[in-house]
C-alpha cells in the first residue's frame, strides 16, 4: 500500500505511536509518506519506504495565526494527487480530521478518492475537543472518516459519550517494539546513580498538570522514609520550575533527584530502573508505562482513564485512585520488597509482550484494507 500519515512530530504519545506505526509499515514493504510541520523525532533512519514532506505555511500579515489547517490540507492534496496515495491515516482529531476532510472534497472535484483513517490518541477528545469552540468540527470530523480507531476501550467509551458519533471505532492499542525497548545491561551506569545499591525510581513525561509530576515527587520522598531510593525524572516542560521548587522544599537533594530532561535512548534509563510511577490524572493508554513494563519495570500508577487496560493490579504493577498518594507509597514499598520485585519484573515484560508491534501493526493493515475496499465498491 501506498499510505499517507499525518501526525503532530513531536516526543508526546501520539506522535511517537504514527511515526513508529510509519516505521513498521515501512519495513513492511509499504510505502509511506509522512506529512507534517517538521520531521517527526523519531523518524531516525533510512528507509527506501519512508518519506517526508513538509508542510509550509507562508507568512501573511493579514493573518493574527499561521492557518496550518489549510496549508496541510493542501498539502495533502499534493502528496494524494503526486505520489498516488491509497489512504490516509490522521492522527489526532484537531485539526488532522478535519484538514483531511477538506483535502478528500479537494480531490473528488479532480475524480480521486482516497479513504480517511482517524485515530484518537486521547486529549483531543477528553480535552480539546470538549472545548465548544471546536465540539462541532471534531464530531462532524470523525463521522465523515472512512474508518477511526482509538487506542484504548476507555477512550473509545469517552468518545460516545461526548459526541454524537455515528461511527464504529476499533480499538487498536498502542504498540512496543520489543527488540529496542528490553532490558539493557547498564549497571555501569546504575553504579555510578545508585552506587550503594539503591532502588531507583522512574517517571518518564511533559511535566503538564495532567501528569501530576507533584505526586511523582511525594511519593519518592515517603519510599525513601524506609528503602534507600533515588529517583530520575525525564522529560520537560511547564510544570519543571515548580518541581523543582517541591524537591528543594522537602528537601531533595540533585543526589536525590536527578532531572535527564528529554531523552531519546530513554530504554537504557529504564533499564536500570526497578519501579516506574504514573500518577496521572488522565491518561487514554499509557504510551511510557508500556516502555517501561518492556524494560522489565513494574508500574504504580493511578486507575485513570485506559490505564487499567494496561496497567493490571498485583500483576505489573498497582493501581490507586487518582491523589490516592499514601496508597501509592504503600504499593510502591509492596513492589520493591526482594521477595516481590523479580516477580512483579517478570510479568510486566510478559505483558508487554502482548503489545509487539508484530501483533498491533496487522490491525492497521486490516483497517486500511477495509476502507480502501469500501472505497472501490462505493465508487
């Protein structure tokens, strides 16, 4: 197949997922085009299969915004047209749905159809979405798709619940590839973090509000109180200064908690790591506790949203109710005894393993095929 996808190409969830997806197709023998405002981060190497085209928003000084939205449909429209696309795969609903739809009606005035394909990562429908001021285009949106999908039975719950949506939508969950995000040999570097042997804690995300990255840092400061642990926190992003004004409050030392910042190779932190924590209060599936479980790392983590699909309590790890943190604490010490931590170890990567990218990508196949088939029987 010849398949366009269209994604945000930054580190949050949904980017990673469509350009990994992008990246399995491709050594598929697919042919796929990536379209978007920047090459995607994890868009790391060549492939005679993959394929980038930026979309280019001109300056105008009438405008107070860039108007991405036209601009990428119009590009769309080129990439369709010139490189003889068989479908379109949108991910996240604002503003790829409905700039697609646009595209779509574009092209049937110059006799072609292609199927849209929308997946839902999750705050464009439970955030974003909910906003009035965009309600309308989301719903009309995925009900014009030839095919949406969403990543978790939560969301996908979410989804009816706040919009007037006609159409069936297929939960394909997110998927890990197994051969990079497995269990490293790193204890170079776990000696020199932890050189007297201490657990080591893991939190891996934005630093936005909806991560609750303060409950991150509670919970580190009641283990410690009875195990010896330190605890590393990667990524960046708005809640960063508060933080850190939190550690140094408690009085957190930098040898207590280490800030990595953004990291690309993040498995070879994870493989030194014995407990990841995901407090957050809204996740749709849980893209970073799925790369820790490959890791070989337990998850405590809240019972929000898609989480618990993933997240299976006694087993992977534990779940608590969200702000729950004394409860989190209190399985976090669970988890970390000797006698529990190998087991709860093993079963989280047993359990990844049900997430390959080996078994996951097929349903994006089978979609496709399904709309592009439709496609030709309508026509």
């Amino acid at each position: 197949m010849n398949i366009g996808i269209v994604c945000y190409p930054t580190f949050g969830g949904s980017g990673v997922v469509a350009t990994e997806l992008g990246k399995a197709l491709a050594l598929k023998g697919h042919r796929v085009h990536f379209i978007t405002y920047s090459q995607p981060v994890r868009l790391d190497f060549f492939n005679e299969n993959l394929f980038y085209h930026e979309v280019y928003i001109p300056p105008y000084p009438l405008f107070q915004f860039p108007p991405y939205e036209l601009a990428l449909a119009s590009k769309m429209v080129d990439i369709v047209q010139n490189e003889k696309l068989d479908v379109l795969h949108v991910h996240y609903a604002i503003p790829h749905a409905s700039a697609a739809y646009m595209a779509k009606q574009i092209l049937i005035t110059k006799g072609i159809r292609v199927p849209v394909i929308t997946t839902l990562h999750g705050t464009d429908i439970t955030l974003v979405g909910k906003d009035a001021s965009y309600e309308p285009v989301v719903t009309f949106s995925i009900n014009q798709s030839d095919g949406v999908t969403a990543v978790s039975a939560d969301l996908r719950k979410e989804t009816y619940e706040y919009f007037a949506i006609e159409k069936d939508i297929e939960v394909i969950p997110n998927f890990i590839n197994l051969d990079r995000f497995k269990k490293q040999d790193k204890s170079h570097f776990k000696a020199a973090i932890a050189p007297d042997g201490e657990k080591l804690l893991i939190h891996t995300s934005n630093f936005r509000s909806v991560k609750r990255v303060e409950d991150v840092v509670h919970i580190f400061d009641g283990v410690r109180k009875h195990v010896p642990a330190k605890l590393l926190l990667v990524g960046d992003g708005p809640d960063r200064p508060r933080i850190e004004k939190i550690c140094r409050d408690l009085g957190l030392t930098s040898n207590d908690v280490r800030f990595l910042g953004k990291l690309e190779a993040v498995e070879e932190v994870l493989s030194v790591s014995d407990l990841f924590l995901m407090p957050s209060e809204k996740e749709s599936f849980g893209l970073a506790a799925l790369e820790a479980m490959s890791c070989e790392v337990p998850v405590i983590s809240t019972n929000a949203g898609g989480i618990p699909e993933l997240n299976e309590h006694g087993i992977t790890g534990m779940v608590s109710n969200v702000g729950d943190v004394e409860d989190m604490v209190k399985n976090a010490l669970f988890v970390l005894e000797d006698e529990n931590l190998p087991r709860f170890k093993a079963a989280a990567r047993a359990h990844a393993e049900t997430f390959a990218t080996d078994k996951i990508v097929p349903l994006y196949e089978a979609c496709y095929q399904r709309a592009i088939d439709a496609q030709l029987t309508a026509v």
